[in-house]
C-alpha cells in the first residue's frame, strides 16, 4: 500500500517559541501551512482524527510524555515522514567530526 501525503507538516515541540519560529519558517519561506503538537498525546490525537493530511513531521526528540523518542515510532507507524533534530544529538553529532568526542 502507497503512503497518500498530505497538504501540511506537523510540528511538534513542547516549545511554544520554537513552534512559533518553525511555523513561521515553514510558511514564509517553503510556503506550507502547519499544524503544532506539543506532546505524544497531542500528536496521537492529530494523526488518528485524520492522518492523511500530513506530509511531513518535524519532530522535538524529548517531549515530556515521550522522552526518549516514541513519538517518531507512532508518527512513522502512520507512514509520515519525519524529519527534525534536538540540540544534544546536534552538539554530540558537531564534536564527534571535530575530533573533540567526550570520553
């Protein structure tokens, strides 16, 4: 079965601020409407009232009720594509090319 993509990306942070500037970006530059989520709750809720209108995810890695990454599990059962970064991983990503790893 063929994944259908929708018309808008699905932001999810737990960050207002941060889900205002990625709208913004998202909108003003790749003209796309969005819509936010600010939990797994949130996003299950999004996605089972109409998962079709979803094209892509961007996603916040360490929500508070899915800490350690569930969210992109549950979006990704639902064949949307996910997309997004979370600080720490881009730090650790930054010094592990740089020659300066922490041991």
């Amino acid at each position: 079965m063929q994944p259908s993509y929708g018309e808008k990306v699905l932001l999810v942070d737990d960050s207002q601020a941060i889900t205002a500037l990625l709208r913004a970006r998202c909108e003003a530059v790749a003209g796309v409407t969005t819509e936010s989520a600010g939990s797994l709750a949130e996003v299950m809720a999004s996605i089972e009232s109409d998962p079709d209108r979803f094209f892509l995810a961007v996603v916040d890695l360490n929500l508070p009720d899915a800490p350690d990454g569930e969210v992109v599990d549950y979006i990704l059962a639902h064949d949307i594509p996910v997309g997004g970064a979370h600080r720490p991983l881009r730090r650790r990503h930054a010094r592990a090319h740089s020659g300066q790893e922490r041991r």
